[in-house]
C-alpha cells in the first residue's frame, strides 16, 4: 500500500518514572535462582534489557494514554478540536466495554465530532492504527488522527514473579514466562494528518502480512485467580516463525518502496531484545548499525515500544530531514508490517 499526502505531524512518549532494574528483578527471583542454580545475569545476557519503567501507582490505560496524547497535542500545531478520529492501540485496556478510546476522548477533551475506537493487535497495535488512519486521510474522509496507546505491565510482571516463586518449577517450567521478564510500561502518542494541513514526516507507504498458523505461540489474559495478568510464550518457536514473516515481508516491502538497505538511513523497531534484533537484522541482511535500541532501558512495552522508539530518536536529533526510516513492526498472532517513512 502507498500514501501520498499523509503526515507524521508529531509524535510522543511518556516515560513512567519507576526504573525496575533487571538485577533487582533477579534479586526478587532469587530462591528460584539458587534452587535451579541459574547464574545471575542471565536474563541481561540474554536479552540485552538493563532496566524497565513503571509508573509507582496503579494507573489506567486510558490514563497513560491521555498523559501520551497532552503530549503530543502540545507539540502539535493542530488544536485538539481539529482531530477527526481518535484510536487508542494499545494491549492493556480499561475494560471490555465501553473502547478506551471513549475514557481517552473524554480525558482530552476532544470535538463529540471525532470518531474514538479501539484497534488491538497485540504489540502491532499502534502500527495498524497508523495504517488505518492513513487510509482515511488519504481518501478524504478525515484531515487528522490522534493516535494512542498506554501500557501497563506491572501487572503481569508482579502476578509471573509470584508464580515462579510460588510453585515447584524446573528449567523447562519457567521458559513460557521468560518473556514477562521482559516488559516494562509506557505510553505513546501521534498526530497524523494531510500533507496540505500541517507539514511532517512523510508515511509513504507499508507491507503487512500474517501467520496466524503461529497464533498460539504467545496467549496473554486475565489470571484465572481474578488476579493480575498471565502469558505464556513458547519464545524459541515464535522467534523462528517471527523471521521467517519478516523475511516475507522485507520482500514486499522492499519492492513496494522500491528501497534497498542502501536506501534507509535508521531502523525503528518493535523492541524484543537483544537477540531477536541480532537474528532479525542478520536474516534480512541488513545494517544493524542503522538500529535505534531502546530495549536495555525500556524493556519491551507492547504496542508502545515501536512508536516509543522512534521519538526517542526524533528527541535526540539523531534523524534529519529529508531521510528515508523503515518502521518495523511484529506482534503475536502473528503479523509483522513495515512502513516507510521520509522524515
């Protein structure tokens, strides 16, 4: 697919204050690391993740979102009366009815005129949403979109520490909640618009396919106590068939923009870790020196770390106008989509 008038207009994180170090995440874990005798360090060695943030209080999703969407909407030329369409992306949501996008709307203030849903799709969330608001300003039917998405894996962090400490596990028993280990919280938002309203990063265009074959490989929901969050990853097997779409994808990606490695300046990826970045750039064959990382501090933050990411990157001035980024995007499922953007 191809866009020819849509803009990035802005984009914006909120980073939660609370940093959980993965030795103190160890330290927590110690009985269990001493009865299987796992070394420490491990889970840094692993996955290159030094530290995640949370937010100290309970918070909502819609609450995460809305600090992301103040944000970026000071950042914005739009006024928040100009937003035709609000979608919150996220994992994490408030409840099952009504969408978080309707606590979000009425958070921010927004016209009664603007459209508030939800889209979810694991960590490929807010990349969808982009899509689907390029679609609907690239036919007209709406001038700009505010797009949000609010994590929170505290949760799911505290009840998989709780389980590992509290049952009889052995190597093999541990390895589904390895990548609870992993996520950290944040919150993330954009404004997307047409070119003729407010200039921007161009979003020329995206490739997105899906393995639902793989969709197994990786289940998050409700614990079944009432309490907290579970998910159970078979994380070798969806690293294998992660690639392997990547692989397809990169294919039809690469032929749609008519881009080679050559061509892209920097990489913004959905940040997993150090290993299945290395795996991923090796198997495309591309330059991971062009990689933006923000796993070692972030962790992996669901559907917030590939936007996260890259205003992370436009914050540190580290992009500059006029550079072809390739957005690359993964999430259980499984879907993978790429998009191109000209900063």
């Amino acid at each position: 697919m191809r866009f020819k008038h849509v803009c990035i207009e802005s984009i914006a994180f909120i980073q939660p204050p609370e940093i959980f170090t993965t030795d103190a995440l160890e330290e927590r874990l110690s009985p269990l690391y001493e009865r299987l005798k796992l070394p420490k360090g491990r889970l840094e060695l692993m996955t290159g993740i030094q530290s995640r943030c949370f937010w100290p209080q309970d918070i909502k999703p819609s609450e995460a979102s809305a600090q992301a969407g103040e944000k970026v909407l000071s950042q914005s030329k739009l006024k928040r009366n100009e937003i035709d369409l609000l979608i919150h992306s996220s994992v994490c949501r408030d409840c099952m009815e009504p969408a978080t996008a309707s606590f979000v709307h009425g958070l921010l203030n927004l016209s009664p005129h603007a459209q508030a849903l939800d889209v979810s799709n694991a960590c490929l969330g807010f990349a969808n949403a982009m899509v689907l608001a390029a679609g609907l300003i690239e036919s007209g039917q709406i001038r700009s979109a505010l797009i949000v998405s609010g994590e929170n894996g505290k949760p799911l962090l505290k009840n998989t520490i709780e389980k590992l400490l509290g049952g009889n596990h052995s190597r093999k028993t541990i390895k589904p909640f390895f990548a609870n280990l992993t996520i950290g919280a944040g919150a993330a938002a954009a404004v997307l618009c047409r070119d003729d309203q407010q200039p921007g990063a161009r979003l020329l265009g995206a490739s997105v396919l899906a393995d639902s074959q793989a969709n197994r490989l990786c289940m998050g929901d409700t614990a079944q106590s009432g309490s907290g969050l579970e998910m159970a990853t078979d994380a070798e097997a969806l690293l294998k068939a992660g690639i392997q779409l990547a692989k397809n994808v990169w294919k039809d990606f690469s032929a749609e923009l008519q881009w080679t490695d050559k061509d892209i300046a920097h990489y913004i990826c959905h940040q997993v870790g150090k290993t299945h970045q290395t795996q991923l750039f090796d198997a495309l064959k591309l330059d991971q020196k062009k990689d933006f990382v923000t796993y070692p501090f972030l962790g992996n933050v669901g559907s917030v770390s590939l936007p996260a990411t890259l205003a992370h990157a436009a914050d540190q001035g580290i992009l500059i106008k006029g550079e072809n980024l390739a957005l690359l995007g993964i999430g259980s499922g499984l879907n993978c989509m790429m998009l191109g953007v000209q900063w």
